[in-house]
C-alpha cells in the first residue's frame, strides 16, 4: 500500500496519513470488550486513519492486512471506534 | 605471485586510471570496477573471511560476490562493506581490504586460529559463556565482523527522487528489455532499473539472434524505442527493497560520495527480471583464492578483457560450460580440463542439438581439453591460491587424477534472483530441473520473469518477458497493443542434473564452504542438525549460513540442498531462509538523505526563541519545540542557576516562555458536552471567565494529559495541553469529534501558533502588570481572582490575562498576539521580572506537588495521582469505564507521594526504585522527580509507590544502584510547600 484515497484530497501519498488504530469490537456490549476484544481477520482490518499531513479528516480504512491493499476509504464521521 | 595476466581494455571507455589498494598504488582503465582492475594487476587475495581469517579471492563479477568487501575512502567519507565487483573505479579512489590485522598478508587472527583448528558452529556461544558472552564480546567483535562503521560521517547529501509509474521493471537484460517494451507500447507508464552500467545482462556473453538480427544490433534498436516510448532507464541502479508497494532504489552501489541516489519508486506492479545468480558446487577447500564462478570468468574477460588466470580446470554440471570453454580459449586463456558431475549418458544423448554438443566436445579435445565425465573436482589443493585440482570419479573404480592449475571455475546451475520476494511473503517453490526455487505464485502486481522465473533460455525467457509486460499493462489499465513477442536464439538450455557438493569424508566437511562470506561448512551444517536444528530457518540462524551483507546470495541455495541431503529430505520440503533487505549494502546517509544534523526533526520556534537564544538562555528539545533550561547568567552552572532563578520567584518574580503550551479551541452549541466527554470532571460547570485544571484520560482509563480549560463564551472554550503533548491532543480532539460528534455542533480548532503564552509569577507580578498594562487593566487586575481570566487590548493587539499558577506564587498567564510578545517581554524584565527557566520552574513545581509527564507517564490512573474528587465528579467521560477494573483498586497499585530524606540532607535522584527492608530486592515503587529545594533547604521528591506502604510517615530505602547510592527516604504529603496554598491566593 503505497496511497490512500482521501475523500477530500484524492489519491495521496501514504505517509501524509497516520494510521492511529483498529476497529471494530469482536463484540459483547462492555466498555472492555470495546477497548481491547478486537477482530484479526487477515482478510479484513478495519482501521482509523488520519489525513495529518493534508486535510486532518479521519478516515475509516478498510484494507486487506494480508495484501496489505486498501479495500475501501470513507470519512469516520459518526462510526464510533 | 603469477605475473599479470593478458589484458584488452574494457567494453565501457578507454584511458587509465589510478588508484591504491592497502596503501599500494595500481592502474585500472576506464570502465574497470574495482575488481576487474586488481585482478588484471595480479591481485588474487582481496580480503579475509569473517571467522577464520581465511584468505580469500573473489567469487563473482557481480551482485553474488561474498569475499571482497572493501572498505573504500578515508577519514569521515568512509563507506565499509562494498563488494569490489559493484564498485565502478575512479581516479584516486582508496580501498581497504578487510578483516585483517596487521596486514592482509599477515593476520594475527588467522595465525591464533591456525594452532586451535577450526572454530564450528555455536562456538562462540558454548565458549564464552562464563561469567558471561557479555565479558567476552568486545574483544570478539574487535576481531570479527566486517568493515568497521566510521566514527564520523562526513558524507554529501544524496539525492532523493521519487517516482512514479506503471510498471516498475527490475533488471534490463533479455526478458527485462521485452517486459518494458511490451508494457510500453502498450501505453503503461515504466521505469527499468538495471544494476550494471550498460543494459543488455546476458547478451554480453550470449551472442543470440533475435527478429533476425544480431543481439548486438536488436540491444541497440530497442534502447532506442525505450527512450522513444518515455520508458525511464536507470542503469547502475539496484532495487534494493520492497516497501509494501515503495522499492527502494540505490544508484550507484557503495553510494560514492557525491554521486549516488536513493529513488522511491511507487509502482502498482513490480515486474522481477533481475536474472539468476550462478551458484557453485562445494568441494574441500573451495574457499581458495582461485576458486571462482564460470560465469565470473566469462564477465571478465568479455567486459573487462581480464583473463582470470592461465590454466583453468571447469567443474559443471551443466552443458553451458562447454561453450563457455571454448569462449574462455579463444580469449587466449589454457583450459586444462572440463570436469563435468553428469554422466555421459545425461549428457546429450538423443537431444536434437547433440550433435553440435559433440562437436564442440571434438574441437575441444583438439584444443588439449581434457573431458573428465561423471566426476567431480574434490579438493583444491595449494596454499595461498590454487596450485592444483584433485579430481575424482563418482563412480566407484576409477582412479584419482591431479591436474595443475591455477584457476578452478566451477558452476553449479542458476539460481532465480528471488530476493524482493524472499524479502516479503511470496512463496517459493523447488523446481528440480533447476536445483533451485523459483515464485509460487504470480499475482497481478508482482510478476518473475525471464532467468528470475527459471526460464533459463534466451527464447523462453524473452517470451515470458513480453507476457509479463502484457499482462502488467493491461492491470494498469494500459489498452496498447503490446506488439508480438520477440524470436529469440541463443544457446541451448543448460540440461543440467542439480549436483550441490563432491563427495568428501567427514573429516574434510571443516573444509567445504557454503557461504564463504560467514564461514559456514558442510560440518557446521551437520552440528546444526545433530543439536536438533534443522528447519532451515534455524540452521541459519545457528550456523549464520546466509547472514550478513550476503543474505544468502551466493549461499541460499546450495545451503539448501545440502541441508537436503544431510537430512535424507527433498529440497522442496527443506526450502529456502528468507534474507533481508537491503539487497546490497546501502549507507545509512543514503537513507537518511536530508534527514541529517539539524533536519533530521523539524524545529518548532516560539515567538520569544530567539530572545532566549540571544541573552544566554541553554535550549533544549522539548518535543518539536526548543525551550530555555535556565538563563547563563543567572548562575556559574546549571544547578546554581536553576536554584537562583527559583529563588528569585518567591522572592520577588519572574517571568518564563510558556508559548509552547498546546491551545485548541472547542467552539459550538454541544461544545461543553464534548468537553464533559473528554475530560474526568466537567466543563460544562465552568463559568464563562473563569478556568479550570482537567485531566483527560484515555480510553484504558490511563491519565493522557492534564491541563485548564478556559471558558470564553456559552458555546467556546480554551482547552491547553501540555507542550510535549500539543499535536497528539489535537489529533486525540479530532478524532473523537470526527467518530462521535460529528454529526453534533463542536469543532476542534488549533490555536497553538496564534498565541504566546508569557507567565509572570511571584509577589510582585500582580503591582508589575498593573504598572506596565496601563490604566485601563488596573481595575480587571485587582479584581481577578484566582482561576479568572480577562481580555483587553495592549499596544494595540488583542490580550488575554489568566490568573493561574503553576509555582505556587501568585501568577499571571498573558496570553498574547506573537506580534507583540517580545515588546511585552523586554517590558515585563526591564520591570525587575527577570527570566526563569524550565529547572526553576521544576524546582518550583515539585515544591508543591504538580504533576508533569514523569508522573503522568501513562502508566498511572487518576486514582493511583490521587484525583478522586475529580473522578466522583465525572459521568461517562473517555476512559472513565475501565477504571472499575479490579486491579486498579489493588493495594500494590501505585499512590503519588512526597519523599524527604530520613535525615533532612541526603540527595536522592529520580529513577531510584523504592525498597522495604523486608524485601530489599523487590521494589514496591520508584521515584519520579527529585529536586533541591532552596526554599525548604533540602532534597524534595515525588514517587510513585504502592498504597499499602504510602502512609505518610512510613521509611522506605532509595535504591539507586547505577550511581551508587542508597538513601532511607520518608514519606510525606506530595505538597511538600504552603499546603493552604496561601501564596497564590493572596
Ligand atoms: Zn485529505
């Protein structure tokens, strides 16, 4: 994975972003489970990165760890972590 | 030494060039590498080896080359580890040979070795153990290792180019050449990266037709289509590694000073055609300066026109090694014997081209080349290069032969230069007709094509060339016509039978060289498996097979069928070790390009930096920023002059830079709830005007930051944050606001640059303000309680004047426009508030007990700081959840407290680790500040230590074995000065 695509920006460079953490929860309803009970699926991360170095939108990547290819890029906006 | 041997120029220039090697002075031409040229002088021993300082001679003529490694300029533009064949000579260059001392001739090393034998496998680990490795290793790394790093570098800055494309070809010979014009022509976008100098790889040597002109003539026209289609050719430039879709590429191997680069290549697919990398077959003593690759010979002569010696003994077991004889014949060199490990009647029987085999065989034999089949070169014989080959025959019956020489080239098969997938995660499979491995798995965007996809013939490698462009362009998108793939001709395939190592008794195995670069043998191999090492990633790591700047280049592979056959295994199940990048040694000044000295961080300036800088203020780092530590002249040394600044506080005043601080404004008609969200405590009980200290937390429930929080208006607030902190907590706001609070009415603004902060503390910074604001601030001023802020105007720019303390004084937080913070500065010194630093200020804060990042160290929970209230007051903030977690509660949790010495004097520093006499080895806290307080005349700390030993009164001992002094300590309430806070609120 060399670009990611911002919503706002377009196709940008890769260390323009800073990839803060994973999503989403395995499950169960607590605050731990939230915390620290996350998916390693090698097929599918779900991941909150931010444009730092451009617009600063955080962005909700989904990308295939096994790949290391970007699956699909939206604004977080609302998706809670 | 043998005289030099016949020379003819090289295929690159004309003219001569000078240089030194080991002090001494030689001539090389135009075009030579550094190789070439000592060979052409009569140099045959060009290093030693790592282990046991064995002298060794070269291997190679390219990228495989293990043994000459030179250390090349001097002083503080030294570059170690560069392999001679890679090394383009120029005027004046000054090489080193390596691992030796005193001389390359006489090593102290080898002649220790020489009366111990030969040191196996795991040695180094099973000898020097007791008392321990530690005691052993600096006298063992002074006599191992490669080149020594440089104690100083004073390196030119590289260049730095990225680029992009399409398809990024590796390797410009045969198939590489028909990868990128296919692609090309089909409209994709290509740069082709070609580690040698001139493009073309085995054409040099293999004279082929293709679309019915001379390989010579088809090289030519096609360079010329290249650069017509905009392909971008790199020659000298070597892919070095793959960074997840970014290569790395490093022109100009060694990375001369002033003339290499270091490209960032970001290319959606990553066509590998870097060729394959012969490999030689082992025998005893194969480590001889002589021994080297056919191939290697083959470079030599026809692009140096360097005769590696006079007479030659071939090992092969391939038929490639008949032409190559007689390529080696007509270039004027003996070729005493062909020993080639198949048996005849592998050989060419029934083959379409037999016929021209046998008569290359015939006109050989007429040469005197005497064709040895079905045997095996076994042992090397001579002392400080070969005098002699020892053959003997497979089978058993036959009769030992000796044959003098003084050259044995030996050629073992080609191995698929896999390296950017061995890297990474590509699978590799074993392909016997090879003896070696070649990629699993093709994707789209990374293909293996031509020799590094085991298509070892010139035909098939240029067709599976023109397939891997085709297909990389149409993944690109690219919907050119391609054009029809080359018709190629050129030699016949090798019809080689994988052949890895003669026969040997095990006495001998001490003496057959894997990999010559890290001195491993078929014995250490052996010991390995014996000591239950055998998958293939542990016998490297045991036996440092494929380690180092060779990452099994010349070795992986031969390793691998050796391990094969000691373990009654196939290779394919034995496998390959993954090597690591860089492919060839890269400096660390290439990488860092101008992220050098000053530039490796950006630095963040406030306004008053250079005020700082002028009048004797000591900076250093604080995060990005640059901050004043105390002021030169306020004391004869750090310590004097931080305690003399505090000093000056509490007596009357002064003022410090606080600039740095993070400010963001959280503005919006939700703005208080997000902040009641944020922080432990709640903002939205602030009343406009007023301020209050906040702690934050993140989500685990770990303290994150503290800070005050400003309310401006109903719907916008002030928040800082600590200076080390200010761009993570604007990321921290934003994020939480993009994943929560989006859809609500709060916006996260940084203000941090718009705003400088000037703190004037002490008695008389309250009669000082109102003295120099003027008039219109004396009302305000006298009013302002503590925690209350006001804004007005000064020299005509905006002011914000917070009452808040971080000293314990009564103090003032002037926040103004960065315009005018020098003025009021100047103003506020030329007042009689004369500058402290952040030691003072240290001084002042442990005093009285606040917090910074030493306590709030991520490690602590607002419950273990004593922030209780603060919790109780909150609902539902970030982080509050996690804090009911059991352990949190725990009477082993840590608690903040004051420390003073047991007897009133003694010194204590931070980073002792707090004991109980009853367990004077297991320490149940540690110290986290300590300063020397002039105003209490003695030693203050704070600590971190557990709750069932902080009661107040309690004696625990400050261990601080490191600097050697333990001091019994008392436990005291963590303010350790005005509990009432009287000061500050006057
Ligand atoms: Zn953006």
């Amino acid at each position: 994975m060399t670009r990611l695509a911002c919503p706002f920006c377009g196709p940008r460079e890769l260390r323009e972003f800073e990839f803060h953490k994973t999503g989403p929860a395995a499950g169960g309803q607590g605050e731990f489970e939230r915390v620290y009970l996350r998916v390693a699926d090698p097929q599918l991360s779900i991941e909150h990165w931010q444009h730092v170095g451009g617009c600063r939108a955080w962005l909700l990547v989904h990308r295939n760890p096994s790949s290391g290819l970007p699956l699909a890029v939206e604004l977080l906006a609302g998706n809670a972590p | 030494m043998t005289a030099p041997p016949l020379r003819r120029g090289t295929r690159l220039g004309s003219g001569t060039l000078s240089f030194t090697f080991d002090g001494r002075r030689y001539t090389g031409q135009v075009g030579d590498c550094a190789a070439s040229a000592l060979l052409a002088n009569g140099v045959r021993l060009m290093g030693r080896s790592v282990k046991y300082r064995r002298r060794r001679g070269l291997l190679g003529a390219g990228p495989e080359e293990p043994n000459a490694l030179f250390t090349v300029g001097t002083q503080a533009q030294l570059i170690p580890n560069v392999q001679a064949t890679q090394l383009l000579l120029r005027e004046g260059l000054t090489l080193r040979s390596q691992n030796r001392w005193p001389s390359l001739q006489v090593d102290l090393a080898s002649l220790l070795q020489a009366g111990g034998g030969l040191f196996g496998a795991g040695f180094y680990y099973k000898t020097f153990m007791w008392p321990s490795w530690r005691s052993y290793e600096p006298l063992i790394r002074r006599l191992a290792g490669l080149g020594d790093a440089p104690l100083a570098c004073d390196l030119p800055m590289p260049a730095t180019e990225h680029l992009d494309c399409d398809v990024l070809v590796t390797g410009a010979g045969p198939a590489g050449l028909a990868a990128a014009l296919a692609a090309a022509r089909a409209g994709a976008r290509i740069v082709l990266c070609e580690s040698e100098p001139l493009c073309g790889g085995e054409l040099e040597f293999e004279r082929g037709r293709i679309d019915g002109q001379d390989s010579d003539s088809w090289l030519a026209a096609m360079l010329t289509e290249l650069d017509r289609l905009g392909v971008r050719v790199l020659t000298s430039t070597t892919v070095v590694a793959d960074n997840h879709g970014e290569f790395i590429a490093h022109a100009e191997p060694g990375g001369l000073p002033g003339s290499n680069t270091v490209y960032r290549i970001r290319a959606r697919t990553m066509i590998a055609a870097a060729g394959a990398l012969e490999r030689p077959i082992i025998f005893a003593n194969n480590d001889l300066p002589g021994v080297m690759l056919l191939g290697a010979a083959e470079r030599y002569l026809a692009r140096y026109g360097t005769a590696v010696g006079r007479d030659l003994v071939l090992f092969a077991n391939h038929d490639r090694a008949y032409a190559s004889a007689q390529r080696l014949l007509v270039g004027g060199m003996r070729v005493r014997a062909i020993v080639d490990a198949r048996t005849d009647a592998h050989s060419a029987v029934g083959l379409s081209d037999g016929n021209a085999l046998q008569s290359l065989k015939g006109s050989l034999a007429t040469a005197g080349v005497e064709i040895l089949s079905a045997s095996a070169v076994t042992i090397a014989e001579g002392g400080r290069a070969v005098r002699a080959a020892r053959i003997a025959p497979l089978a058993s019956g036959g009769h030992e032969r000796r044959i003098s020489c003084d050259t044995i080239l030996v050629s073992g098969g080609w191995s698929p230069a896999l390296y950017a997938d061995l890297h990474g995660s590509g699978a590799h499979a074993y392909a016997p007709e090879l003896g070696s491995f070649v990629a699993a798995a093709q994707s789209d965007w990374h293909i293996h094509a031509g020799a590094a996809n085991g298509r070892l013939d010139l035909a098939a490698a240029m067709s599976d060339g023109h397939a891997a462009g085709t297909r990389a362009a149409a993944a690109a998108g690219a919907t050119g016509d391609s054009g029809s793939p080359p018709q190629a001709r050129g030699d016949p395939p090798p019809r080689l039978a994988p052949f890895a190592r003669s026969p040997c008794p095990l006495v001998g195995e001490k003496r057959q060289f894997i990999d010559l670069q890290n001195d491993v043998t078929v014995a250490d191999l052996r010991i390995a498996l014996a000591e239950g090492f055998s998958d293939i990633e542990h016998v490297k790591r045991y036996t440092t097979l494929g380690i180092g700047t060779d990452q099994g280049r010349s070795s992986a592979v031969v390793g691998a069928a050796i391990l094969a056959e000691l373990k009654g295994e196939s290779p394919a199940i034995v496998g390959i070790s993954r090597s690591r990048p860089p492919y060839q040694p890269v400096t660390m000044r290439s990488i860092a390009g101008f992220h050098h000295g000053d530039a490796v961080m950006i630095t963040r300036r406030t306004p008053l930096h250079d005020w700082h800088a002028a009048h004797g203020g000591v900076l250093e780092p604080m995060g990005l920023w640059m901050r004043p530590r105390f002021y030169r002249a306020s004391g004869a040394n750090a310590a004097d002059a931080a305690v003399a600044e505090a000093r000056r506080v509490r007596a009357h005043g002064g003022i410090a830079d606080s600039s740095t601080l993070g400010k963001l404004e959280i503005a919006g008609p939700e703005a208080a709830a997000f902040l009641d969200f944020m922080y432990l405590g709640k903002a939205s009980t602030i009343r406009v005007g007023r301020s209050r200290y906040m702690v934050s937390l993140r989500e685990d429930g770990m303290v994150l930051d503290d800070g005050l929080v400003l309310r401006l208006a109903e719907d916008r607030f002030l928040a800082t944050t600590s200076s080390g902190h200010g761009t993570h907590m604007l990321s921290h706001f934003e994020h939480y606001q993009a994943a929560r609070w989006s859809a609500r009415g709060a916006t996260v603004t940084d203000l941090t640059d718009a705003w400088a902060v000037i703190v004037a503390a002490g008695p008389q910074s309250r009669s000082t303000l109102a003295q120099l604001l003027g008039a219109a601030w004396q009302g305000p001023l006298a009013q302002l309680g503590h925690m209350d802020f006001t804004a007005g105007r000064y020299a005509g720019q905006d002011l914000r004047l917070l009452r808040a303390s971080f000293s314990g004084e009564l103090a003032f937080e002037l926040h103004c426009r960065p315009a005018i913070a020098a003025r009021l500065w100047e103003a506020l010194n030329a007042a009689g508030l004369t500058p402290y630093g952040l030691d003072a200020l240290d001084i002042l804060r442990v005093e009285k007990g606040y917090l910074v990042s030493s306590e709030l160290n991520g490690q602590t929970t607002p419950l273990d700081l004593g922030m209780e209230a603060l919790v109780i007051s909150s609902s539902a903030c970030l982080g509050q959840a996690l804090l009911d977690r059991p352990a949190f509660h725990e009477a082993s949790r840590p608690r903040l407290v004051g420390l003073r010495a047991a007897d009133g004097r003694a010194p204590f520093l931070a980073g002792a680790q707090l004991t109980i006499d009853a367990a004077p080895t297991r320490p149940c806290g540690y110290i986290t500040s300590s300063v020397y307080s002039p105003t209490l005349g003695e030693w203050l700390g704070l600590a971190l230590l557990a709750r069932e030993r902080a009661a107040e009164g309690a004696t625990v001992m400050a261990r601080d074995p490191l600097r050697g002094r333990n001091t019994p300590v008392r436990v005291v309430s963590p303010v350790h000065f005005d509990p009432t806070s009287a000061r500050m609120k006057v």
